[in-house]
C-alpha cells in the first residue's frame, strides 16, 4: 500500500473513530433513540451549509456570513409575506432571491480582489443588519398552515431532505466534475491554476453565490418548521460549519480535502454537542460553561491532528 | 515506519474515548436514579450563568431532594430562544416527564412545547410565560401577581421621588432585558398603564432592551443618562439591569436620578450599602424554583384546581386558572438585604 493511500486511511479514521464513539455515547444516554432525529434537524442545516463551505474552503476561502445570509432570507420571506402581503410562493421566491443575491455579494467582492476572509466578516455583519432593519427587530409569525405543513415531506424533515440534496449534489459537483478539479487547483496554488487557464474568478464567484443560495433555502426550512423568522437566528452557526468541515479533514488551507470528510466531520462536531448535553446532566463537571471548553479543546485537537497528517 | 506508529496512536486514542465514556454512563443498579424507576423533570431557566437563576437552581434542587425525583436543570448559555429549541429536543430523547420552561421569546418556543406534549411530557411554564394557547402548557409559575408587581415598582420610584421632597414631574427610564419576554413586557405595560391613570405627571421614555446581559444594561444606561440631562428616575426590572443602572448612575455622579426595580439582594447589597439604591423589590428566587419543581410534580398526580394550596413547604399558594402565583413581592432596603443569601 503506498504510504500516500495509508495516511489518507489514517488521516480519515480517527474522525471516523470519533463518529463511532460519538453513537455510542449518545445511544447509551437516551432512552428514547428515535426522538434524537429531532435534535439532528438544526445538525442537517450545518450540514448542507458545510458541503457549500468544502468547497469554499478547498479554494483556500471562507464565508463566514453563512448565518447572517440565512437569517436575511428568513427575515425576507417574513416580510414579503406579512408587510406586503405577497403570496407565500412568491415571498419564498423573494427570500431566494435574498440569499442568493447576498452570496452574489460575497462573490463580487471577492473577485474584486478583497480577502474572502474580510469580505466576508463585513458581509456578516452587513446582513445581520439589513435583517434587524428590514425586520425592526421583530419576529415574524404566523405563516399559513398549508406552508408549515410542508416542513416534513414523506415523514421526513425538510432538513435532511436539504442535506442529501446537497451532498449528492456536493459529492457530484466536488468529486466528479472539472468544477471539482479547478476548486481543488485553486486551492492549492491559485497562480499555477490561473497558468493553466483555470477560470478561478468564476470558480469564486459560483461559490458564493450557490452558498447565499444554499442559506435561503436552508432558512425557508427552519421557518417552515418553527413558524417563526427572526434577525437573531442562526446566529454562529459559522463556526459550527467551518468545525465540521475542518474536523472532517479539509485544510483550511486549501487544497485538501472532500464532501465525505465533511460528512464525517459533521457527525463527529453533531454527535459531541448532543452526547455532552446529555451527559451534562449525569455528570456534574459538564455544566455549560464546561461544555464549552470541552467542545472547544477537542476540536482543537482534531484540528491539529487532521493539519499535521496531511501535511506533506 | 511513522505511518504505522500514527496508525496505532489512532488505536490507541480511540480506546481511550470508548473507555472514558464508559466510565461516565452509570451502570445499572447504581445510586442515580433513571428515568425509568422515578419521575424526571427538567426544568430549563432563560439562560444560565447569571446570579438570579443559580437562585432559582437551589430551589429546584431542593425541592427535587425533598420529593425523591430526578431534576435536570440546564439552559442556553446566552437567553436565545434557538438554543432553548435545540436542549428541550436534547432532553425529549432522555425522556422526561414534565418540563418546566422560562421562555426567552413566548411565541418561538410554544410549537415546540407543544410537540412535546404530543411526544408525552406535561409542559409547564415559569418565572415567565408561553403562548398559552398554542403551546398548550398545563400551568405557569409565576413569581408575582403582574398587576401587584407592576403597581409595586410604580409605588417604590413615586414614594422615593415624594421622599426626597421632589415633585414626580419629569423623565423616567425603564431598562429592561430581551426585547422579547413576556414578563418585561407585561410589567412594563402594566407600569404604563398605572402612571397614565394615576401619574400622569411623570413621562415615560422609550425603554432600553440590552438583554439579560448587565455590560450592555450598564453601557445603555450610561448613554440614555448623558442623552437626558433632566431624567428623574430609572427602574431596572432585571436582575442584571438594576445593578447596571445603579452602577451607571453612580459612576457617572447622578445623584439625583432615582434608581429602584427588582434585583437579587446579593447583586445590590454593595449599592443599598453607599446609598445609590434606597429600596428594590424582587421575590424569593430560591422559593420559584423550589414551587415550579413541586407544581411540576403536582401535575403527575392530578390536574391542578383553583384555589388555595401547600406546595411543600410553602403554604398558602394561590392557583388561579392554571398560573400559580408565588406571593407577594419582598421589598429590600437596608434594614433587611442582610438577612437574605441569594
């Protein structure tokens, strides 16, 4: 076996490792295993908005206005439907419409030349604002019964519906298109690949503008679920993305890495959340603020060690 | 030679988690009770991390003690009502058989409590309420009659103001928490609607929402008291906001400002002590939890009727149509913030 092939098998085993342990420490604290799928919805949201970070991250960028992109579109859909009275489809149009425009945003200026890393972290912030402006800081309820009830189709939360549209969409677009081949290129020496007349602008800005996408249609589906739309919401989630994507296996760097190690990483990052709340309450050490640390140093350590065994 | 020596670090690592989560998850036959052999009930505050609702955490423990049952106590480290969603589903998968909620935002919460009911635990509210209807709770905990409550704020800055020989002529600021909660809200319209009737005299200034986070309560402060040179009086109706405007008026010399609201006595004793804070109100906050967890329990055994009843050791509870009122609100001052801990 080339030592290439074995350090790709340990570099994703010991995330896998951890999924495994994970199960087994949620299964053991939960009587009722069933109801977990509940607290797996939230988890099916990072999800989709993580497949769209892998392949951000893997041209060596980030956006990390993900959150903010997704609170906009909900608190557009709201608006459209309760202070203009639009229809419903149509507000879902226009909260679309929303994210997709923001991602665009994102897009142009990165291409411009800004840092997706300062572009973003102002866009964040810029969205998050427009939401509390566009909302007044209110929330919006009261969305139409035939809306709501499509939250679950063929029993299934529209979440994970996302999640496996996504994925596979992910996997497809990742693993098996030039698409795939010209983010990996980008990210692992963007002048190279512009010597080699891969088009890195447009890779760029198709990114971001598919991650605005993927965050309104992530927030049409927590509205659809909760039958409310705040400015507030998915506040951090950011950072619960970009943890499963790196603790997954993906460089941060750029460069390295796949969907199905963000699929692994998801688990990993869903799994240690839930077994440590429902641990909290058996062992007195976990309060919240323990939580934290402990969610913090683990994934810290997962983070070094994926960097290091891929390294070259 | 370095690939197989990562491969068995890998082994070895994860034996070690399997086994250290082995050694958490009790066996069976040990001493911490499962939600199978007695009633769990978990009782979720706004947020944890502040002094009020460590209070009300001593209570329920108590109370938890005292009836032989399983408490979980736990909350979102910031007063969200998406981090409240996520750790009740958290907790359905444990299987608990009443919940007892303070809401951060009473209309996001309640399709959830309802599902939880559809799921088979009772649902119960406190310290603030739900949206009755949809969410479906069996009974609300609440700490004060918001009447009483609402007059008794209004009645602590109309005597102070009076006290001090002044006439109640002026502005007057409330700092309040989340812009969402219910209970703010109900006592702030309520303080309204008394000083329109009684006070007219008295102009209310559009109220401040800084969250249950006293930083922000002092920053806010500080800037509305530099907005509004002739303001009379503040309240603070939260623990962390009494405090904050209190220290706010202190640091910035505005002796004449007239602080008062609700707080926790530990919180305030250093400004009851220098004389920036005359009198405040709050309840005892150790007594809340200790009567939702009994309430919670009640629950189990029979619907609650209205009337007059003993929860423990409280006696004489009023149940009013499916609210439990605690009592009437305590009022600190100098002469009594000694005897109280919490």
């Amino acid at each position: 076996m080339s030592s290439q092939v074995l350090r790709r098998i340990i570099a994703i085993s010991l995330p896998v490792l951890l999924l495994l342990a994970g199960l087994v420490l949620v299964l053991s604290q939960t009587s009722r295993p069933l109801l977990l799928l509940r607290v797996l919805v939230p988890w099916a949201e990072v999800g989709a908005l993580a497949i769209v970070m892998t392949a951000i991250i893997l041209t060596g960028g980030i956006d990390l206005s993900v959150g903010s992109s997704a609170a906009l579109s909900g608190v557009v859909l709201g608006s459209l439907y309760q202070e203009a009275g639009w229809p419903i489809g149509l507000s879902v149009f226009g909260a679309i419409v929303a994210g997709t425009g923001a991602g665009a945003l994102n897009g142009g200026l990165v291409v411009a030349g800004l840092s997706p890393l300062v572009a973003t972290l102002a866009t964040m912030a810029f969205f998050r604002g427009l939401a509390m402006i566009i909302s007044d800081t209110q929330r919006v309820t009261g969305f139409p019964e035939s809306f709501c009830e499509l939250s679950r189709l063929g029993g299934v939360s529209n979440q994970f519906w996302l999640l496996g549209v996504v994925a596979v969409s992910g996997l497809v677009v990742v693993h098996a298109t030039i698409f795939g081949r010209w983010c990996f290129a980008v990210g692992d020496n963007r002048t190279a690949a512009r010597f080699a007349a891969v088009p890195d602008r447009r890779v760029d800005f198709a990114l971001y503008t598919v991650s605005g996408l993927v965050a309104s249609l992530v927030a049409i589906a927590a509205c659809m679920q909760h039958d409310t739309a705040v400015p507030d919401a998915f506040r951090g989630v950011e950072l619960q993305v970009i943890a499963c994507v790196v603790v997954g296996g993906t460089l941060i760097t750029g460069g390295r890495g796949g969907v199905l190690q963000t699929l692994v990483g998801l688990g990993v990052v869903a799994l240690l959340d839930i077994g440590l709340n429902l641990l909290s309450s058996r062992v007195a050490f976990l309060t919240a603020e323990s939580r934290l640390v402990t969610t913090g140093l683990l994934l810290i350590g997962l983070a070094v060690w994926n960097e290091r065994l891929q390294k070259e | 030679m370095r690939n197989s020596s990562l491969a068995i670090l890998s082994a070895v690592l994860f034996t070690a988690i399997l086994a250290g989560c082995d050694g958490e998850t009790p066996e069976p036959g040990e001493t911490v009770p499962d939600g199978r052999s007695s009633m769990t009930i978990g009782v979720m505050p706004k947020l944890v991390g502040i002094g009020y609702f460590d209070a009300t955490q001593k209570g329920a423990e108590e109370a938890a003690k005292e009836l032989g049952i399983t408490l979980i106590y736990d909350g979102p480290t910031e007063a969200r009502s998406e981090d409240q969603i996520r750790m009740i589903n958290t907790w359905l998968t444990q299987g608990v058989d009443v919940l007892a909620v303070a809401p951060n935002d009473p209309e996001a919460v309640s399709k959830t409590l309802k599902e939880a009911r559809e799921l088979g635990s009772d649902v119960i509210t406190w310290d603030t309420d739900a949206n009755a209807k949809l969410s479906e709770r069996t009974a609300f905990v609440n700490q004060a009659d918001n009447d009483e409550l609402g007059r008794a704020l209004v009645q602590l800055m109309v005597d102070g103001v009076k006290g001090r020989g002044e006439l109640l002529e002026g502005d007057y600021l409330i700092v309040s928490g989340t812009a969402t909660a219910s209970n703010q809200n109900t006592w702030i319209e309520i303080m309204h609607k008394v000083i329109a009737e009684k006070h007219p005299e008295m102009n209310m200034l559009q109220h401040l929402t800084p969250g249950e986070d006293q930083q922000k309560a002092y920053e806010q402060t500080t800037e509305a008291l530099g907005a509004n040179l002739k303001l009379k009086g503040i309240w603070g109706i939260t623990s962390v906001a009494l405090p904050a405007a209190a220290k706010a008026c202190r640091d910035g010399s505005r002796k004449e400002v007239y602080v008062t609201g609700l707080s926790l006595p530990d919180l305030m004793r250093e400004y009851v002590k220098d004389g920036s804070v005359d009198r405040f109100l709050l309840w005892d906050a150790v007594d809340l939890g200790y009567l939702t967890v009994h309430v919670a329990h009640a629950l189990s055994k029979a619907k609650l009727e209205s009337g007059k009843r003993d929860f423990g050791r409280l006696k004489g509870v009023e149940v009013r149509d499916g609210e439990v009122l605690l009592g009437p609100p305590l009022i600190f001052d100098e002469d009594n913030i000694d005897e109280y801990h919490f």
